[in-house]
C-alpha cells in the first residue's frame, strides 16, 4: 500500500485521506464493543462515563456490578461471605443459573452438531456424491432461514411432539442451527485435502476406521475444531429459539440479558457483556492459532 | 492402432476384470457403492435436518392455511354451512346449531377461542361469544334465533354470519389475504382493509427498502476496508483483521447492549456531542427507538458479512492489473473504475446478498432498538406468535418472508455458489 515515488499531489492526499476514513470504519467497527468494558466498572449505575471516570478517580471505579453477578437472584445475598453464602449463589443466582443452562446446551449441541456435521461433510466432500448441490443447499439453509420463523416452526413441533420447555429440545434446534457453519469449515479444509494420501493408506493395508483415525482425522482437525466453535458460540448466542420453546428451567445468558435489557436495563448487563467479550477474545485467538497450524499443515505459509 | 481398436480388441471380446465379469459392469458397480457409501455418510444428518428443521417449518406452511378452530368446537353450524352454502342469515335451523354448539362449547370452555377466532376478522366478537355462550348454555329449547336475538342483536349481522361461514373453512386462504392486508368485506369479496389498519404491506415494503439500505451503507463502509485488508502485507492485515473479527465473534446482544448505551438520549454519544457543545443539553438527538437505531445498529452487526466475500475477493485479483493500466496512461480513477472495481462484482454481490437475505430476518436488534418506526417484518411475526396469539396470521406472515428468503438463496447459490461461503 506505500505510495510509489512518482505519486501527485492529489494522490498522497487522497491516500492519507483514505487511511483516515478506513481509521474511522474501524473505529465503528470496535468502539460499540469496547466502550462497555470501562463502563462496566462504573460505581454509578449510569449508562456513560462521570466525571469521576474521565479524570481516573479511582473512586469512581468499582466492582460493584459484577458482584451483582452473583448476588442477583440470591436468597440472602447480605449474610456473611462464607461456605454457605457461596453455596447459596452456586444454587440462587440468577445469571449463574443462566450460564449453567448455556454450558450444559452448548457442549451438547456443540457435540452433536460436530460429529453430525464432520461425517456428512466426508461424504458431501467426495467427488461422487449424488445430489451434491441440493443436499449441502439443505444443509446449510438453517444458517439462512430468519430464527424468527425456525423458531415459529420449532415452537408448532415441539408442542405437539411433547418438547417445548425441555433440554433435549433446544439442544436439538441448537445442533441444528450450529450444522450449517461445521459443514462449511469441514468442507473447506478437506477442498484442500490431498485424497491419494487416504488411498495410500488404504492400499498398505489400513481398514476405512483406521484411514480416518490415522490419516483423514488429524490434518481436518483444526477444520473440525473451529467448526465446532462456531457451532458452540451459534448455541451460547441464540435466544430467539429459547424465547420460543424454553422455560425458566432452560432460561441461557442470551435470554436473561434479553429480559434484563426489556424489563429494567442495569450496568449488571455491561458487566456480563464485559465478560462475554473476553470470552470472544480467547475464542478468536484460538481460531487464529488453528488456521495458522492449518496452514503449516497443508503447506501454505503466510507472508 | 487406433483409439476404437484399442476398445475392442481383434477378437471382439469384451474387456474383463480377473474374475471375468464385464469391465464396464463391474466399473459402475463399483460407482454406484462408493455413491452409496458417500450418501450414507450423509444420511444421518439429513434425517436429523429433516426432523427438526424441514418438518416444523412444513408445519408451520401448513398451519398458515389450516386453522380448524371453528370447525372444530362449533360441529353443528359448521354442517349446517355445508348444507346451504349459499344462506345470508339463517332462519331458526341455523340458529339452533349455533345454539346447541354455544352451550356445548360453554361446557368445553373453548368459546373464548371460538370467539378469538371470529374476533380477527369482525372486531367485538370475542365478548360476543363468550357471553352468548353463557346464555345458549341456559336455553331449555326453541325458539332458539328469538332467544339469542334477544341475547344481543349482533347474532343476525349478515356480516357475522360471513365470517362464520368463512371460519367454518378450516382449509382457508384468509390469514394469506390478512397478512396483505386484504379482507373479506361485508358481502364476501376480496378488498382492502381500511387504511389505519393497513400496516402488513407497509412493513413488508419498509423490510425490504430499510434492508437494501443496510446492505448499501454495509457496501459503503465495507469497500474501503476490504480493499485495504486485502493490499496490505499479511503481517498487518492479519492484525487489522482481527477488528473485523471480534465483533463477528462477539454475542449479538452484547454488541445490541453496547449501541443502546452509545445511543441512549442519556448515552455516550450525546453526551459527548453536549460536551463539545455539538447539540444542546435540551437538544439531545434521539438516535434510539426509532429507525436511526435499527439502521446503525444493524449496520454495525453485518458489516462483518460484507468485507469477508469482498476481501476474499479482493484477495485474488493481481496488482498487476492496476499497474499496467497506469502505464498505458490510465488516471488513477479510471484504472479503478475500468479494471479493479469490476473484478471486485463478484465480491459485492456476494456481500451484499449475504447482508440482504441476513437483514430481512432480523428480529432482536430492531425489537431492542427499534421502537415501533424500526420495527421490521419478523417484530409482528413474534407480536402475533406471544402477544396476540393469531398464530395462523404469523404463520402465514413467516411464510411470505420465507418465500422471499429462499427466493435470495437460490439467486445466491445460483451465482455465488453455497460452497464459497467461507469465514474468517
């Protein structure tokens, strides 16, 4: 992107003035995500920054909203910090109920989704699958198809098939929203997947279950394993299907931070969401770590 | 020797495997297992897509045309309408099945749903049922049409009878005609509703026009980027990725939660605009609860879904093209308009139908941030299905949507193929 010697006058300063605009989309791009982070320690529950704040005050800093974290929902939140207290928020708190809810969704549907979809993507990836177009289309459709009417089908089905309000059926139409992005990082690792190595384990001898352990298994497993974080964070960020067909018992994170934002929004949300952004930090960072092992893999170094 | 005569060798036999059976047999046997073993791999999966995603929305079609609510609870008059299909208001036979189904549907409490039902399309039926019910429950015999005239004058609106006819359908393309704003008048033929409550088309209409415009903003701000990520040295693109990416991996309520303490009237944004003195206190702008709130926050969501096809895109087309356009003694301009912009269409539409089809499903952003003049198509698809309990017209309203949205898919698929979606 330097700018070459012989540029103009008027290119130099088109170029520094595009610089500065794409500075400015990227600024959009983070800002809304990172302003919360300072926000969330404030000690007033306001929704922007004090005086305080601005001139680092420490007394304007506080913890105070995510200990809200653990008190809120509790049955004696006031009591003393003790075993019992910590008993207490483990069993009453609102949003550690809600997190457990999401964990226990996430990992099963995660689960499902992976084996599921890696399978599928073996067999889509082959070069004489029948019906390729049409089955990946219907594959990948729940990715596309608006939640709100999946969601309007699912809440119709599940009433009648005796599902609504229960966990296997919202890890179902979790693992089924997650399919679609497994099935496209699988299928992308394997478009580069060289097929005469597994034929040449093959021919020396090794069984179709030792081929894929041995041969297919650890060069698409960085495929595999961004496809099932993609799938998980599909499952730990959905609310519009649980708003549909859970109840308390099945209340996750994305639907108490749903009803938190609609009944009475309070700095607790900033401090959940504060969380939640970490969480997305260390999700990326693994993602990058993978694609770069996968790209040392299969022999394409980057610049 | 030529090619045929490698085919069949002088002795005209056919070409064999060790164990004698026919080449080209035993070729295409072998093609249709390694078909079959291929489609096997699959099978689980589209079994486990077909159950809970193909089957409930094919539920969900169907209920959008099949409401048997009243045909169900009131089994009486609905006969009845099948044996004088062409009566205006009935005399005492018709009267009596509607009688007889009132008190029987008083004992199986369903003439609240009964009336919800007949209410959708002749407001103030609801009470009338449910209290009709109440009476005809009482009624010791005929004559039962003075009994219930006497009960409220409503029973012998023509328009009434209409509807109940209608209702009786339970196969009925009413909730279609409802979600287009179209009823049934007072004679029984298709016109508009009146104008205040003409509101399905409008939100239709603004879906899409509001869409197009966050695809086009996502375009304008995503273009730029997209072409800088992609002319960088990887060493500092793959930094300046990670912008693009976190807020792809970020939770959408949290990135919803972050827009509603920027745009709040008491929010990080106007303050800061008080401060520099930008707007009066008293002036604060309102950019939430509205469609400003819908726009940016939507805008800001997608963007990620434009620059990743444009820079995988941009990616692939050669600097060389550019240069060598220059010292043919092209402008700036023009070898980016004439060379680089149109190898970057393929990009663009794909971004852009990416933003589009994503958009018009939206439902939580707009519900947080919308108000009611950032309300988008699925908000009335969720009001019908929690609020109001119209499930057939919120079937119905998915499946207009529904329709569109495969409509883009397949465009999509048609030009961009599904196997080219990639993230990250």
């Amino acid at each position: 992107m330097a700018l070459p010697a012989h540029a103009s006058i008027g290119e130099r300063v088109w170029h520094y003035c595009y610089l500065v605009i794409c500075g400015l989309i990227f600024l959009f791009l983070i800002a809304p995500i990172l302003v919360i982070i300072p926000l969330s320690f404030n000690i007033e529950p306001y929704f922007t920054f004090t005086y305080k704040m601005i001139t680092f005050d420490p007394e304007g800093y506080s913890l105070r909203w995510y200990d809200k974290i653990l008190t809120f929902g509790m049955a004696a939140p006031e009591a003393l910090r003790d075993g019992s207290w910590w008993r207490d928020t483990w069993e009453n708190a609102t949003w550690l109920h809600a997190l457990k809810n999401s964990a226990i969704i996430g990992v099963a549907s995660t689960l499902f989704a992976t084996v599921l979809g890696t399978l599928a993507a073996l067999g889509l990836s082959r070069p004489e699958m029948p019906f390729r177009r049409a089955v990946m289309a219907l594959l990948i459709s729940p990715m596309i198809v608006p939640l709100i009417i999946t969601a309007t089908g699912l809440f119709f089905f599940y009433s009648g098939a005796g599902l609504a309000h229960t966990f296997p059926g919202i890890i179902m139409a979790h693992a089924m929203l997650g399919i679609p992005f497994v099935i496209i990082t699988v299928t992308a690792t394997l478009s580069g997947f060289d097929h005469s190595l597994s034929r040449a384990a093959s021919s020396l001898g090794a069984t179709p279950v030792t081929v894929f352990r041995q041969v297919i298994l650890p060069l698409i497993l960085p495929g595999v394993i961004s496809g099932a974080l993609f799938a998980f964070v599909t499952s730990f960020d959905e609310v519009v299907v649980v708003l549909f067909v859970a109840s308390y018992d099945q209340q996750t994170i994305p639907l108490q931070m749903w009803n938190g934002i609609r009944e009475q929004i309070s700095p607790t949300i900033l401090a959940v969401a504060t969380i939640l952004v970490v969480i997305s930090i260390a999700l990326l960072s693994t993602i990058e770590l993978l694609r770069r092992r996968s790209e040392r893999l299969r022999g394409i170094s980057p610049g | 020797m030529t090619a045929a005569e490698i085919h069949q060798p002088e002795t005209g036999a056919m070409l064999t495997t060790a164990d004698g059976a026919p080449l080209k047999e035993a070729l295409a046997r072998a093609m249709r297992r390694a078909r079959f073993r291929a489609f096997l791999l699959v099978v689980p999966l589209l079994i486990f897509v077909l159950v809970t995603f193909a089957v409930p929305i094919a539920q969900m079609l169907y209920l959008s045309i099949h409401n048997p609510v009243f045909s169900d609870h009131m089994p009486r008059l609905t006969a009845y309408f099948e044996a004088h299909p062409d009566i205006d208001v009935p005399g005492e036979d018709g009267f009596a099945a509607l009688a007889l189904d009132l008190a029987a549907s008083k004992k199986d409490r369903s003439a609240g749903r009964v009336g919800t039902r007949i209410n959708y399309e002749r407001p103030g039926s609801n009470s009338l049922f449910k209290s009709g019910a109440r009476k005809a429950a009482k009624f010791k015999g005929p004559p039962y049409k003075e009994k219930l005239l006497k009960h409220r004058k409503d029973w012998a609106d023509p328009h009434l009878w209409n509807v109940m006819k209608r209702a009786a359908q339970a196969h009925t393309l009413g909730f279609y005609a409802a979600a287009l704003d179209l009823t049934y008048d007072k004679k029984g033929e298709i016109t508009r509703v009146a104008p205040e409550r003409r509101i399905y088309v409008m939100l239709f209409v603004r879906t899409f026009l509001l869409s197009a415009l966050i695809a086009a903003l996502c375009l304008l701000l995503g273009f730029p980027v997209a072409y800088l990520l992609a002319n960088l040295p990887l060493r500092y693109s793959n930094l300046l990725m990670i912008l693009v990416l976190l807020p792809f991996w970020t939770s959408l309520l949290v990135r919803t939660t972050s827009w509603i303490t920027l745009l709040q009237s008491q929010g990080v944004l106007n303050d800061l605009m008080v401060a520099t003195g930008m707007v009066g206190d008293d002036g604060r702008i309102q950019l939430m609860y509205n469609q400003a709130g819908t726009i940016i926050a939507m805008t800001h969501i997608l963007l990620p879904f434009m620059i990743l096809p444009l820079y995988s895109v941009m990616k692939t087309i050669p600097p060389s093209y550019m240069r060598a356009a220059r010292s043919l003694g092209a402008t700036p301009v023009t070898a980016f308009m004439k060379v680089y912009f149109p190898q970057t269409i393929p990009g663009i539409g794909a971004g852009c139908l990416l933003v589009f089809i994503l958009a018009i499903g939206y439902y939580i952003t707009p519900a947080l941030v919308g108000g009611s003049t950032g309300e988008l198509i699925s908000n009335q698809i969720a009001f019908h299905m929690q609020s109001s309990l119209n499930w057939s017209l919120a079937a119905a309203l998915g499946a207009i949507l529904l329709f569109g949205v495969v409509l883009l898919y397949w465009l999509y698929d048609r030009l961009i193929g599904i196997d080219n979606m990639k993230f990250g």
